[in-house]
C-alpha cells in the first residue's frame, strides 16, 4: 500500500485538505496516523482505501493504482482484500451479531457464513452474545462485533478510523488487545488513525499530519 504524492483540495481547489504525501506500507505493518484535528488524518484514510479519489498523486492498495479507478472498480479492488473499523460501530441494528458477520460472508459467497460468523465471535469473546442485537450489547461489545466482521473476511488490510473513540479507556484498551492481537496472529496490515497517544504508541510506526502534510514518520524502538 501507498501514497504517492497524494493531495485533495475542496471548495474548488480553495482548500487544501492534504498536500504531497508519500509513504509505503509493508504487509503485515501497524501503522498510526496521528495529528490535530483537520490535519487531514481521516481523509487519507478514504483515499488509502479507494473511498475517495486526490486531486493530485496516486494511490496503491494491494499493489494495484486504485486513484484512476470508477467507483466500482475500487470497491471491487477492496474486495476480499480490506476491511474497516469505524468508531461508529456501523452495525446493523436489525440483525443480530452472529447476523452482521454472516452478513459479508453471504454476500461473499460463503456456504458455511454461520458458522465461520460464529468462530470469530468467539475469538473475540463473545460467544455468549450471538442472538444480541445491537441495542442489548454495550459499545465495547458492539465494537467487538465490527472487529469479527472485519476479520471473518481475512482482510489484506484493516482500516481502523478511531475505534476507541467513543469507548471508556478500560474498555478501550481491551478492543485495542484485541486490534492488535488479530493483527499479530492474522498477519493482515493494520492502519489506524486515532487520537489516542497511547493507541499509536501501540504501533510500530506512527506517521503524523500537520495541516494536511506529512511532518514525522517515525517507527517504534
């Protein structure tokens, strides 16, 4: 993955939102994006991912230029290959936990969703909880089940856009275990943006914004 002298300018090219980043990403790398807020941090995230498109530069993921790509053509480049964790949870309040995994799995094409949905609900401990829905789980339970969703579908590459950002710092610290464990055992590359110092520290590089520019990529002693 990587950024090639990558820059987004809004309001008719009024306002820079990043300006000429570059770095790579080697597989199986933790990598943190820190910085103020509107320095551009989330905003690289979408278009590390092939959610948005630069103005300027160029974007790899899973070694293949996605910045040139029509909107499908990047989804179907993300497919299989990355998955997200987003501090919203983004489950679906309708269907169950077992159901929110099972649900990428199915449209995947999996013929045993149920119970490859129900290991990996296990794996982040929460065997207990499939029949819950969303409402009946606490936020670190709810972020538990984004995490198994993500991971059921052995990513490539996992996006996390700060996924302790509405947790208490106990429970918070466990889903980073968890983050970091899953990154350790899988093998899948691990790119986060947060606020959390302690978070990044967690990385073993930290690759922070100013303004929307890179000031400091550092890797962890």
């Amino acid at each position: 993955m990587a950024a090639r002298n990558l820059g987004k300018r809004v309001n008719d090219g009024a306002l820079a939102i990043l300006d000429d980043v570059s770095f790579s990403v080697t597989d199986g790398e933790s990598v943190a994006i820190v910085g103020s807020s509107g320095s551009g941090k989330s905003t690289l995230l979408s278009l590390l991912a092939g959610l948005d498109t630069p103005t300027t530069g160029e974007a790899w993921l899973a070694g293949e230029r996605i910045d040139d790509r029509d909107e499908d053509s990047r989804a179907a480049c993300r497919a299989g290959r990355v998955g997200f964790v987003f501090q919203s949870f983004q489950l679906l309040p309708s269907m169950t936990a077992l159901e929110n995994v099972m649900l990428p799995l199915e449209i995947a094409g999996a013929t045993d969703a149920r119970k490859q949905a129900g290991e990996w609900l296990s794996r982040v401990g929460l065997d207990a909880r499939l029949g819950h829905y969303p409402r009946q789980l606490s936020g670190g339970e709810q972020q538990r089940v984004a995490i198994a969703r993500a991971f059921a579908m052995r990513p490539r590459i996992l996006f996390a856009d700060e996924p302790t950002g509405n947790l208490d710092s106990a429970t918070g610290a466990q889903v980073a275990d968890l983050l970091f464990a899953m990154n350790r055992d899988t093998g899948t590359t691990l790119v986060l943006v947060t606020h959390d110092a302690t978070l990044a520290a967690r990385c073993a590089r930290r690759i922070e914004l100013a303004a929307g520019r890179l000031v400091a990529d550092s890797h962890a002693r």
